[in-house]
C-alpha cells in the first residue's frame, strides 16, 4: 500500500510531474496586489465572498517542492517552513531489523510521494490516502528520518552503532521528561502549509502500525513566507532574532561541519571521533540532530525591559546586531568596552558564550521550530523552541556549545529543557533506494 | 501603556502606514517562479544560504490588514485564517463592570494597533511590546471579542442580557469539559503567520493581568493562503470539504442571517427572539458565536473506505459535489433515488441533515479553525475542529441543526464534542470608541 500513488480520484498531476498540471495562476493574482485592505464589513475580499467555485492561486507557497532523492535527506538545508511535526516511534516487541527495514522501504516511498504532491497508497481501497492534502500544493514538504541509539540494539546492530550516538551529558538546565525524550526512530516533518504537514504526520503513523508505535509527538511553527519582509533568520517566541550565526552554505567548510563525510573523504582526517570507516557509509552525507524541547519561561522574560534583554542576548532586539555595534550580519568585538570600562557585549551574555570563536570553531546548524502548546496547568505559557541542530559531529557541535551555556549564560533562567533526542539521519537516499538501506541491508 | 505605540526602535511604519514603509517587493520575487524545486544538498535555494541581510518579501500575506473599526467586528466575514487562538477568559475577583469598561478599552486599543501592525504599549519601558512580531506585516490579524453568559451577572448588568445567550441545551454527543467551556470574555485572534497570531495573543494576555485570569485557551489552524489552487473552502482534518453550504456575502439575506439588526432595522420584524429593543443597539450589527472544540476520532474514520465515508457526508470527497451529482456548489437533489431505488444522499448523511433546505432556513456561517495538540493519553491523535459558527440568533442558527444532527447524524460516530462556549460579539466599534462601550456606559 506504501506509496503506490495509483489513484487519480479528483486530483491532477499523478503522473510524476506534481504540481504542474494543477491550476496556477501567477503570483501577481494570488492576493492582489501587496497593501491590501479587507473592510470589516462585507468587503468584497469577505470570506463569504470567495464562491466555492471561484478559483484561488496556488503561488510559490503551494508549488515548491523539495528532493526526496540526494546525497543528504531533505529538511537539514531546506529553508525554514511554516510547519512542522516531530515523530519519535519505539520498534514493537519483537519487531527487529527485518521489520525496521520495511518500515523504511514504506516510509521512504510515502515521503517520496508525499514530497511531490501525490497521495499515499491511492486515494480508494485500503490503506487509501486520507485526502487532507487533496488540491495543495507539495508546499515545500520534507520528511527527514533518524535512528536513535536504541535503535541499534533492537536491530541487531549495536556493533555498528556510530561514536556519535554516545549519550548527551547531563546539563544542569535539564529538567527531561524521559517519556519525550530519544526513542527507537525519529521523522522531522516540515512544511509551509498545516495541513499538508499534518497529513504527512498521519501517513507516516499509519506505515508505522505494527511496526513501531509512537514514542512521543510535537508541533511546532515559523513564520509564513511573505509575512515578512525580513529574511528568514526567525524570530523566536522572545521576540529575539535567532540564527544569525548559523554557518552558510557558502562557507568552505559548510559541509564538513554539518554532514558525516565518508570513509573515502575521511581519508587522511586524524581519525577524531565520528570519522566513518567504510561500513559506516550508511551515515555518509548524512548528519547528527540534537533536538531539545526547551520551555521559553515567557512570563519572566517579557518582564525584562528591552535594555535587560539586549545584555542578556548580546545583541540588539530590533535588528540583531552585536551590541558592539554594526547591523546583524557584522562580526561581534568581543573585546569592545564601554565608556564605563566594561564589556559591550557581557561576559555572560547569550551570544558571546555561544559564538564559534569561543568554542574552537564548534558550529551547528540551527535550524527550529517554535511551539506553543497553550496555557500550562500553573497558568504559564507552554510555549518555546523545538531546538534542532544539524552537525557532522554532536560531540564537537552541540555538546561543547551546550556545555559552556550551562556554566554561565544569563539566558538560562529564562529557558528550561524539557526533552532531548539525539539522532543519527542516514545519507539523502539514491533513487530505488530507501533511507537507511545501506545500513539494514549490508 | 495599551496601545501607545509610540516606540520606533528597529521598526518604519509606526506612523499610521503600517506596513507601508516597509520593504515590500513584489509578489513575483517572493519565492521565484511558482514550481519552484528545491534541491536537497547544497542547492541556491537551501536555508544556510539565505544571509541574514539579504532582504527577502513581504507579499499580500503579511501586507493584508483587516480593519479594526466599522460596523462589524473584524474576524466574521474575513477570509480564513492559517494560524488562530481562541481565549476565555474569567474576570477576577472584586473586578466588575468598570473594570471590564477598562480592559475593552485597553484590549480594542491593542487590537487595533496590532492589526495596524503596530507594536501594543511601544517597543521599550515597562509593558513593552515583547517584539515577536517585529518586522512582519499585519498579516491579516483580526481580533475579536465575545461577552458570555456570566459577564453580564458580573458585571451588574443581568438585565441586560440578551436571549440570545440562553444556555444551549444539551446534545448526547455532547462530552463537555467544563474547564475548557464558556466563560465571561472570549477573544478569537486569526492571523496568516503564527508569530503575528502568538504577538497579539501574548499581548491581550498581558492586557488583562489584574482584570481577568485565562479560563481555556485553544489553538487552530487553516490552510496557508496559496498552498491550494482550490478556493477557501476548507479541507478539515477528516480530508473532507468543509463549508460549502455557507451562507454568501452576496446573499439578499446574508446580513440578517448572519448580524443581529438594530431596533430600528429590527421595527416591523415580528419580535422573533433576539430582536433588539434599543437599549440592546449595542449588539447591533454585532452577532453570536458558537464555539464547539469537536475532536475527530481520526483512527475510526480513517479506516473507512472513502466510498462510506462519502455515504456517511453526502458529499464526493474529491471535489466536495453532492452524490446526487454536479460539482462543489450544484444543490442536492435530496429526492433523487439511485437504480436500486435507494436515496443516492443517504437519510443520514451529514449534508442532508444540516442542509438550510432540511432546518426552515437556519443558516450560520461556519468559520472554523482545525486544531491538533499531538497525541492523547491512548494513543489517539487529539485533533479536530474548532468549529466555530456566526449568526444573528443561536436558537434560530446553531441549536436547530445541532438538535437534527444530533438524532441521527451518520458522522456523529465520529465526532466528540469536548467543549462549548456561547458568545455576544458586539457590533464593530466607531472610530474613537471601544468594543462594548455601548453597553458598559450607557
């Protein structure tokens, strides 16, 4: 039933091509023209104006489509999207490794029909696609699956499990609920519309029956594309700029930092920890996430003026730039001082303790959502960031990053870690193939 | 400190523009030519090489504003929204109707310069704006605000109540949570990004410290403007159609329907319940809401082929045609009787049963917000509707249909109604004015 896609009930574009056979109209139609006003009675741009007959555009938003096939799996580059769902599944007693194969051979094709717009498992007969994404869009959907540490004991492959899947140390921020945390089998699904991501989420659950149950699932959300007229370093739920000093893919050493070389490319590196050696090219072009849900304590924070915030941070709220001066994009001095002899940017501010500079070149790609799961039971937001952080190494990445914050950021006692999951994410999948099959299959 | 708006930190446009001044491009250089595919490694498009300062644009999504003042609060008529959050909540102890006049005042000016796209209470001091939502456009936010049942008993003005706020009668889907029910002051908050919708969420929330303590919070979503070619008629999480029957802005009768009139409008009308004697002209031109969180018991309803579940609608899952035949908007034939002299739209199904044709005329218009706040307690994805419906009169609109489906609806199986709320939304408030002030001063 896994991603046949044979059906074509009142949806076009099953023929490989996607999107393109739907109805498109050209941006400049899709909402007027940029400015517009809605009157709060009966306008003419009303709801209950929109005839049901009455065609909309699908723009950009809808049309884009991310790879499913590449040397790295989608959703770790892919830009921020609006959506997303993180999935953790534990194998079911008895299931193994033949059982996790399959599951990845079906998940691998729903994401692959998933990704181009196309239903799962025919839109009729059992198994028929739920239709929630029916008319939309492929909206820049990526499904990006990982392997956790238990993974590897339950498929028979704890000899092959890689150095990097070693535990996180604890943090002394940590207040993990183990029931939210790790699990067997992780999917990060991302997209620009809700409900295409959540049918997404509903097709990955209903591959996993009998195979793995949930371990754990959150939602979380970023800025519509077009909302704002920023680029898309998001802001978070502080009202903070947060991702400036992500690496960028111009960067020389972008791929290094972020995807697991292979044993190949390894060649001649000084065997640090997490260099592959051939029976480990399964992760080749692959990549760690850490992924931590920590609770923004809102309430405390917003109570702070903005001046506070800034030293907190180290950098300007409105625009992100180091308080040593510049605009976002301008390196931090960390050694600049005031007139009053003290630092600019403090010694324990945010920024400076998290820089690159400051933890011999440890970089990560940081790459969130934000949650907000309404009002918790003392009365106080549930509401945060779903950090997750793409590197070739955790232990060279977040772990020492984190590690320092720990020891001193005045940001801490705004932020508490509620859970953790850390990742292995296979290389991107060559076409017939399914993203783990080099390692469950060699 | 409520809506003072007078901070510029990092921010044009605070001048009465709104977003005007800010950069705006184009719709067609959002996000390149509708198709546009993103590779999975290393392509020009991926996220890391966005720089931080290279600008990217805000299209009609975030460049849409509703507006706050006219006839009719903002949030009725208005196209579906991609991100909403609704609010109850209970005014505190000792506080009563003067502090409730306070609290509509200090909420219309927020929601008014928020919808503006404006900061609420300037950008630094004490109540600063938490900054969430800088740089984005208003993104089409509305905020909208309900009186319950209770507010008038609290407030001193019992006498006042209208009829339409008699309680609702009982329905044996019914499994009402009281916690999450009700309560004296309802706030709908709708907007395309999800930040603009949490930013003004946190800042009614910050408004009402002192005045009013949340009861129930909720959050919902739609479709993202431009990910479907299809019209605004909505999927919802059952992959169904949803809104077709809807009463039309253009409709003769759409107003009366769907707005409750004033006394002198309402002279003449044969003193239905809930016409207005002038000392109610504050709910002139205002309207009830019905808000039923309706939880979707996805695991059953997925398991059923698409052929029952379009038995068990009426309605061609599709394209959303009636079974009788046409396309989305074609009327039902209800009489029309297939080869096996069967009703071709089963007696029980669900469009038969809330058709208008089958209710004496009762119309609302359905304006909902899908929600899904992950997995339940056994498993089960805790998902659904936020069904929300506007009318002139529940008793003549919600109650009739609610009552008919609730004999013999062939979806009820399918649907469990969790919680309930029943609001007064006053009438849009005149420049200068507040929401509600015809009633807490006069």
């Amino acid at each position: 039933m896994a991603g046949a896609g044979t059906g074509s009930q009142g949806r076009t574009g099953t023929d490989g091509v996607g999107f393109s056979r739907r109805r498109l109209l050209g941006s400049a139609g899709a909402a007027g023209a940029a400015g517009l006003v809605l009157g709060a009675a009966g306008g003419a741009a009303g709801y209950a104006a929109s005839r049901p007959d009455e065609p909309t555009a699908l723009t950009a938003i809808g049309a884009t489509e991310a790879m499913f096939h590449g040397k790295h799996q989608p959703g770790i580059t892919t830009p921020l999207q609006a959506r997303g769902h993180l999935i953790a599944f534990d194998l079911a007693p008895g299931a193994g490794r033949k059982e996790a194969a399959a599951l990845m051979r079906r998940w691998s094709a729903v994401a692959r029909e998933l990704m181009a717009g196309r239903p799962a498992g025919g839109t009729d007969g059992p198994g028929h696609d739920t239709g929630i994404a029916l008319d939309a869009g492929p909206s820049s959907l990526t499904v990006t699956f990982g392997f956790g540490r238990t993974f590897f004991d339950r498929t028979g492959l704890t000899g092959r499990r890689p150095a990097g899947l070693d535990p996180l140390p604890p943090f002394s921020s940590d207040q993990l609920d183990a029931r939210r945390s790790n699990g067997d089998l992780w999917v990060q699904i991302g997209a620009d519309d809700a409900l295409v991501a959540f049918h997404a989420l509903r097709a990955i659950q209903k591959e996993a029956v009998g195979a793995a149950g949930v371990r754990w699932q959150m939602n979380g959300f970023n800025r519509t594309p077009g909302a704002t007229g920023r680029p898309m370093t998001a802001r978070n739920l502080m009202g903070q700029i947060d991702g400036t000093g992500n690496p960028q893919q111009t960067d020389d050493d972008f791929d290094t930092r972020i995807f697991v070389p292979s044993a190949a490319d390894a060649q001649g590196a000084s065997g640090a920890p997490g260099a592959p050696d051939a029976s480990q090219d399964w992760l080749a072009g692959g990549s760690y996430a850490v992924v931590r849900r920590i609770r923004m304590l809102l309430d405390d924070w917003e109570k702070l003026p903005v001046d506070r915030q800034e030293q907190v941070i180290g950098r300007r709220k409105s625009d992100g730039a180091p308080l040593s001066g510049g605009s976002e994009t301008t390196p931090m001095d960390l050694d600049k001082a005031g007139p009053d002899g003290r630092l600019v940017i403090p010694d324990n501010a945010h920024a400076r303790i998290s820089s690159p500079e400051k933890n011999g070149g440890a970089a990560m790609l940081r790459r969130p959502f934000s949650y907000h799961d309404g009002i918790s039971a003392d009365g106080t937001p549930d509401a945060g960031l779903l950090f997750i952080c793409w590197q070739a190494d955790p232990f060279r990445g977040f772990v020492p990053v984190q590690r320092k914050l720990d020891r001193g950021d005045a940001l801490s006692p705004f932020l508490r870690h509620e859970a953790s999951g850390l990742f292995a994410v296979p290389g991107g999948a060559a076409k017939g193939e399914y993203v783990g099959q080099r390692l469950l299959e060699s």
